[in-house]
C-alpha cells in the first residue's frame, strides 16, 4: 500500500495522529503542524476508513479474484478443516503469508503433496460448478 505525504508528495511512512493525513518526514510534520490540523470528527473519521478499505478491495480486485461470500465458504468446508489439523500445511500458509516474495514461496509450496491437495480443495469450494464443468 503506497502512502503518500500531504506535504510534498513523496512517500509518507508516518501518520499525524490529530487529522490523520500521511506526511513522510520531521520537516513536512511542522509544516503540517503550522497549518493547525483539524481533528477529524468521528463520523467523518468513520466514512474515510470506510471509504479507504472501499478502494483497496476495488484495488486488489483482478479477474481471478474470489467473490468474499465464496471465500466464506471455506471456514465451514469439512475437507479444507481438516487439512488445516496439519501443522505443517499451516507453517507453508504463514511462510507465504509473511513473505515479501509470496510468489516465490507459493512457487515453492506447490511441490509439497498437502498444499496441492489444500489448495485443490479451497478451489473446489469457491470455482462454480459450471465453470469447472466448462474447464473440463
């Protein structure tokens, strides 16, 4: 996620804990304090986080991308659950999930039998049946 400072447009890593807006460093921090931020009210605080979340899913939104009520459906798949028991299925899920490469390490994953078989079980849970009968 790319942040961006208010200031002076670069890229922001901190955040002014009164307004909220993004600034990236010491000097465009005084510069904002100079200006006397606003606190935000808290309905409007509210509808910017909503409004940001809104935007990220839109952002990360790709064709292959699964619907989130299809995602749901996963928690309550018996098959998934139990692969899920194995320990070292979920030490692959949190290498990949902490990854800076996930590409990379789900690349390597794809080798290991269990996450084959868990990732062929997600997929069977969230393709629609007319699509894997289309595929076939």
């Amino acid at each position: 996620m790319n942040k961006t400072c208010e200031i002076c447009s670069k890229e922001a890593r901190y955040k002014c804990p009164t307004c909220m807006i993004f600034y990236c460093s010491v000097p465009c921090c005084k510069i904002h304090r100079q200006n006397k931020c606003d606190v935000l009210q808290r309905d409007e605080e509210e509808e910017m986080a909503n409004l940001i979340v809104k935007r990220r899913k839109i952002e990360t939104m790709t064709e292959s991308t699964v619907p989130e009520d299809k995602l749901k459906l996963l928690n309550s798949n018996e098959e998934v659950n139990n692969l899920l028991t194995n320990s070292h299925l979920r030490n692959l899920l949190v290498a990949i999930d902490k990854s800076d490469n996930a590409e990379e390490v789900m690349q390597k994953a794809m080798q290991e039998p269990i996450f084959v078989e868990f990732a062929d079980a997600c997929l069977k849970v969230v393709e629609d049946k007319t699509e894997v009968e289309e595929n076939s």
